[in-house]
C-alpha cells in the first residue's frame, strides 16, 4: 500500500517537473527550449538518423575505452594503497586533493600531451574516473576486519584461495560503489571533452546545435544523455545493493 | 532491618496507568505497559526490574511527562502530568545524552542558563554539581575527551544544577563494566541523600535493585505490571558494602524467584519476533 | 605518524623537480608542458602587472556568489523537506539520482534560454552545487540522536529554542560535510561553464590562451587555479578536522 502511494507521489513530482518544463518553454520561446511533447516526438524522429549514430558512436567508443581505463588503473592504485599502509596513508590526501580540483583546466594539457583525437578525451575521462575507483577500493580494502585473516591463516588457505573466497567478497560492495561513482564521472570526463575540443560525439553535437540554433536536437541529446546515466546507475545501484546485502 | 525510616507522603501517584501504541502498518496495537498503580513516598528510593522489552522504559518517560499514557492518571505533587514535564522533575537517560559541541562546564549549566536564573548562582551550583561529581578537574574538556561513564556523570550533573526533587534515571549504567556500576551505585546514593530527592531507577540488573532501593518493583513482560514490590528495609546510610550481607543475597534471590518466569516470556516473545520477520 | 606528512611533501617535490628536470632539458617539448618554474615566474609576472586582476574578481565573485546562495538555498529546502516526511520520500528518487546524471551539460541550453551571460553560470553553478547541501541538511538532521529531543522537553525548552541551541549544533558536523561539497562543486561548476562558453573570467583565459598557442600563460593560469581551489579546500578540511575531532570521539 505505501509502495504504491510512493510511486504516485514521485509521479506527481515527475508531472510538476513536466509541467515547469512547460511553462519555460512558453516563457523562453520556441527558438530557446521546446516544448517537453515536442522533444519527445523529435527525439523518435532523430534517433534512427546516421547523425546521431556516428555521434553516439563515438561518444560510446571513448566512454567504453576511459572506463576500462579508469577501472583497471583505480583498482590496481586502490588495492596498492589499501594493502600497503605507508603508501595509503600518503598517497590518500593527494587523491582526495586532486578529487575536489576543476579538472576541466587540466584538459588542455591533456590535449598538448595526447593530442585531438580519441586519446585525449580517453585520458581525460580516466583521469576523472579513477580517483573515485581508487579510494573507494583502497577504503574497502583497509576495512576488511584484520580477523578474517587470522580466520584464513587458521584454516590454511594458500595466498590466491585467501584473497579469492575471502579478501575479495568482503571487500566487493564498497569496491562496487567505486566502480558505480567512477561511471558516472567517467561519462561527465568524457563529456566535458567532446564539449570543449572535439567534432565529434554527443558533447559537441551538442555544442554545435547551440551555436546554431537547433534547440530541439540540443534538448533532445542532453535528455538522452540524462536517461542513459539514470538507468545506468540505477542498475549499477541495484547490484550494489544485492552485494551489500551479503555482507 | 534497622531504622527504615521512609517518609509516608506521596510524591508522585499512578493509577490505573496503560500505555498501547498503535500497530506499524497492518499490525494489532501493542499493549506496552500497565495497568499500573503505584505511589512514590517522598524522598525513598524506589527501583524497577523487569525483563528486556516488559516496558520499564515507557513507565518512565509516562511518569516523565514525556509520553501520555493511554488510560488512567499520573500526577505529581498533586498536580496531574499531561504530556508536559513537569517542574521539578530530573531525568537522566540510557543514551549519552552529553552534548558533544559544549564543554563539561556548559554542559552542566545548560538547563539553568535559560532558567533566568543569576549568573553567579549559576556558577555556584554548576561548581557544586560537578565537584559533587567528580568533574572538577574536567570543566574545560569536551565530552568526547571523556569515557563512557564520566558522560553519563555530566549528564547527572547537568539534572542536579537544575535541584529536581523527583530524579528519574533510566538504566544510566546500561553501558558500563560491573565494577564501574558498584561505584556509580554509591554515588547515586550519596546524591540522593545529599539532595534529599525521590529517585526512581530503571535498571535490568536485579543485585542493582537489591542494592541501592528502599522499595524494589519487579515488572512482569510485556504488558508491564507490577507483579511484586519488596521493601528492603536498608537504612539510609548505606553503600555498596551491603552486598555482603545475607538479607542482600536473599532480596536478589527473591526477585529472581518472581522475574525468571518472565524473563523467559520475553525472551520466548523475542524468539517468536525474529522468527516472524525472516 | 607525521613523518607521513614529510613523506609526502618529499615525493610531491621530487615529481615537481622531475618534471622541471624533463622540460629543462628538452625530453618533454616546451610545446606540451612548460618546466614549473617558468610557469611560477609567469604567473607572478601577469598578477604583479594587474593584467588579469578583473578576470579575477569576476571568477572568484561568481564562484562565492553560487557557494554562499547553493549554502542558503540548500539549507533552507533542507529544513523544509525534512519536516514534510511525504514530500521527502517522494523526492528520493530525485536525490538519489541527480548527482548520477551529468547536470553540467545542461549549461549549453541554459545559454539558449538566456543568452551568453554571466547568469548561465550562476544557474549552473547552484544547480550542481544545491542538492549536496539539501542533502547533507537532511542527513543532519536525520542524525539528531533523538534523547537530545527527550532532553529538550526535560529542560522545557520550546520549539525555536530546541532547534537553535541543540538541532542545529548536534546537526552542524554534517551541515558543514554540505559546506565543503557546495564549496567543492561550485568551484568546479563554474571554472568549467567559463571553459566551455563564457564572455570572460578566468575559465576563457586559459581556453583562449590554449587556442592563440600561448603555453606560458596557459600554464601559468591553470597554476594558479589549481593553487586557489588547493588552498581552499585543504582550509576547509583543515576547518572539519578540528570540529571533527571535538564532536565525534566515537559516538558516532
């Protein structure tokens, strides 16, 4: 009964949203946001189209390869300092420093380094996914109760069976959050990149629209990239939560 | 025993006390406490025991003011309790009530500044109180530099500045090791003789009762009722030295004569509980 | 354990010294990365000559203006929404959700509706940075142990009384977690809107100085950003020590 009236309260909040939507595009004027219908009949016409595919294309290309990136150089960081006390307790001040910097002044130098291609937009959405991989597994990994080691030790389990069956299920959920925070600002990374210096992907289709005027297309790819990140992490978060829950 | 010697006149009087909360959701209404009856005499000792869960906790914040009962009446001094605290009436909690953002010394003086009352009494008894406590040396540290069981003394602190003549403590010792509790008992005893309040304890340790109350009132399981009250009988100058004596061994017995079979309810009532939820 | 502090400060250096040796002596290319030192010296040449003195205060301004308003706002709705627990549950998908999405690539539409100015920013700004600061005063609050409340009416306290002399205090640890993340996320909001599309400020400096091949001053500018958001975070980290140390003590 109260899963049902909560569902029709967050419908009510979504229809106010809708209806606030409304209301701007009549004050801001057709040019400037259109109407929340109209988006939606345009977005079914302009998906199928080969613009949005390339852009997609290679916006999904970059994000893959940034995430894989981000992934694998944030866990290896994370387990490193987690295990390794000296490098954890001097390193962590650094991540956390660099994690709350505008990383966006960091892009040009990425682009001196790597170049205007593919690459520099790979490396700067890494950069920004591996700091929360990193803490968050290098957390995990401090948190894991020094007895179950002694547990392992006693029941004579060979390295990989200790770090297989027992360090890596209870350091997983909080690595898991890692992993989920790290996707979305991995996309963010990826994004801001196509936005600043790129003629192509999602970011500078956007970019290009507003600069000419084409609103519809500009709200119709922002409201696409904004339900692709929802269910994402919404799935993300419901793995997540599965995980905790062994724990 | 020797000279008794407990004043005669009410203090505070519950009749007919029941306490039930509605049910969470589909659940029946839970039937927590009573019906209770009971008169406090001025300045005794009175304590209560009862196994986890039988409402000991509710009977006291009813008494309290904090909570309504659902029937019967509560009055205090003469005047009915309705949903207010009254003035007068002192409550130490189970939690650490302590507030962490103020010192030791603000702490104790917290109720009294908004009182109105002068600044340099305020000084007075908040020296008074937390010398009384033992504090005097920890005015300027903030309760997360202290233990467990000092908090809880400036909590007491912070209730005696204000001069309550009825002190409610609801388990104050719950979290403290066996040998602390002996020591905190004697000196809830000291306070209540110095300050010559009625005290009301709350506790689930039975030798605790025995030890510190003229009047010891066993709880039955949930509901709460008084399945019993046993007057010990111990004179006022006592101490934590009477648990060697043989009347102390019997009280204790006695008490868990009545309470095991209740003990066992609610922990069957647990069982049924946990089983139900998985 | 402080010699951790000097460990760190010794290989912060030893990249620095690194990288200043690489650029030096011409294995990175002056074209890529400038060495530290000239972009140290470059930077105090253009704030000694007043240059950017205006793109200063026009950056700092709007980034303090978003923190101090997404601070205000965010608490506020904070309070508002915790006393209305059915409002609450209706949004928590909301919350849950909102730091999710990129939000920041709403800023391009938001400069469709109002044109290139600097109220786009401001708008992007408080919107990335608000939520945190809702959310961390719903925490807060949530967090109150609740015998504080019982003690409130033991010491007969009204209504406002309670919540200035004990919610707020016993709420503030979190209140300021929301301070550090609005800080935080405006901070980044901002710079980032003046990257992408901005008339002025510091963010167009450095793109433009990225777009003319200037190296230098580029360096020289992202030096100094980088150097501005340290200090204020590590002021603040610094500032939640200190409360932290006092409040927590293992309550918690």
């Amino acid at each position: 009964m109260t899963a049902t009236r909560r569902a029709t309260d967050t419908l009510v909040i979504v229809a106010v949203l809708l209806a606030a939507w409304q209301i701007l595009h009549r004050i801001a004027g057709e040019t400037a946001l259109p109407a929340p219908l109209a988006t939606l009949s345009y977005l079914l016409h302009m998906v199928p189209t080969e613009r949005f595919a390339e852009n997609a294309v290679a916006t999904i290309e970059a994000f893959s390869f940034a995430l894989l990136l981000a992934y694998a150089l944030g866990l290896a960081i994370g387990v490193w300092m987690g295990a390794h006390r000296l490098s954890g307790a001097v390193g962590e001040p650094i991540l956390v420093a660099i994690y709350s910097l505008p990383k966006i002044v960091l892009y040009p130098v990425v682009l001196l380094i790597f170049g205007l291609g593919i690459s520099g937009k790979v490396v700067f959405g890494a950069l920004h996914g591996i700091l929360p991989v990193a803490l968050l597994t290098m957390g995990a990994i401090r948190a894991i109760p020094p007895v179950y080691l002694r547990s392992a030790h006693t029941l004579r389990l060979t390295p990989w069976q200790t770090i297989s069956t027992v360090l890596i299920p209870a350091a997983l959920p909080e690595v898991f959050t890692g992993l989920r925070i790290g996707f979305t600002v991995t996309l963010l990374g990826v994004l801001l990149g196509e936005m600043f210096a790129s003629r192509q992907g999602l970011g500078s289709m956007i970019m290009s629209d507003m600069q000419l005027a084409q609103s519809e297309d500009m709200v119709t790819v922002t409201i696409i990239l904004f339900a692709f990140a929802a269910i994402a992490n919404a799935v993300l978060l419901w793995i997540e939560r599965r995980l905790h829950r062994r724990v | 025993m020797t000279d008794a010697a407990v004043p005669r006149d009410v203090h505070a009087r519950l009749r007919g006390v029941t306490r039930t909360y509605p049910g969470a959701g589909n659940q029946p209404p839970v039937h927590a406490l009573g019906p209770i009856d009971l008169d406090l005499s001025k300045g005794e000792f009175f304590a209560v025991v009862g196994p986890s869960g039988c409402g000991k906790s509710t009977f006291l914040e009813v008494l309290a003011g904090l909570q309504r009962p659902s029937a019967g009446t509560v009055t205090f001094e003469g005047k009915p309790i309705l949903g207010e605290v009254a003035d007068g009436i002192g409550v130490v909690f189970q939690e650490d009530a302590s507030f962490p953002w103020l010192t030791v010394w603000d702490n104790a003086a917290f109720g009294l500044r908004r009182s109105g009352i002068a600044e340099a009494e305020v000084r007075r008894r908040v020296e008074d109180a937390l010398a009384f406590m033992g504090l005097k040396d920890f005015t300027r540290a903030y309760p997360s530099q202290l233990s467990g069981g000092m908090r809880q003394r400036v909590c007491i602190a912070r209730t005696l500045v204000l001069q309550p003549r009825l002190i409610l403590l609801d388990e104050p010792f719950g979290a403290l090791d066996a040998q602390t509790r002996l020591l905190m008992g004697d000196e809830v005893l000291r306070l209540w003789r110095s300050t010559g309040a009625t005290v009301l304890l709350i506790t689930h340790a039975l030798d605790e009762a025995a030890m510190l109350a003229d009047r010891v009132g066993a709880m039955s399981a949930r509901p709460g009722r008084f399945i019993e009250v046993i007057e010990t009988g111990w004179p006022r100058e006592r101490d934590s030295s009477i648990v060697a004596e043989a009347a102390f061994g019997e009280i204790t017995g006695r008490l868990w004569e009545r309470l095991r079979g209740e003990s066992l309810k609610a922990l069957g009532a647990s069982r049924l509980a946990t089983a139900a939820a998985d | 354990m402080r010699h951790v502090g000097l460990i760190r400060i010794a290989v912060i250096a030893a990249l620095i010294g690194a990288l200043e040796f690489a650029c030096q002596s011409s294995l990175i290319s002056r074209r890529t990365i400038v060495p530290p030192s000239e972009m140290a010296t470059t930077l105090y040449k253009i704030l000694v000559s007043g240059a950017i003195n205006a793109d200063i205060a026009r950056t700092l301004g709007v980034i303090v203006v978003v923190i101090v308003f997404s601070i205000v706002l965010g608490f506020a709705l904070g309070v508002l929404i915790h006393a209305l627990p059915r409002v609450r549950e209706a949004l928590d998908p909301l919350f849950a959700t909102y730091y999710a999405v990129p939000v920041f690539i709403f800023y391009p539409v938001l400069i469709a509706i109002f044109g290139l100015s600097i109220f786009p920013i401001v708008v992007i700004g408080v919107a990335t940075a608000v939520v945190a600061m809702i959310i961390a005063t719903l925490n807060g609050l949530d967090r109150v142990p609740r015998v504080l409340t019982k003690v409130a009416r033991v010491h007969r306290l009204g209504r406002v009384a309670t919540a200035l002399t004990l919610q707020l205090p016993a709420a503030a640890p979190y209140l300021f977690t929301g301070v550090k993340l609005s800080v935080s996320y405006g901070f980044i909001a901002v710079i980032a809107a003046e990257f992408i599309l901005s008339p002025a400020g510091l963010g167009r400096d450095i793109a433009d100085a990225y777009a003319d091949f200037n190296n230098r001053r580029m360096y020289a500018l992202i030096l100094f950003l980088l150097i501005v958001a340290t200090i204020v975070n590590a002021a603040l980290h610094a500032f939640d020590m200190r409360w932290a140390a006092r409040r927590s003590g293992g309550r918690l």
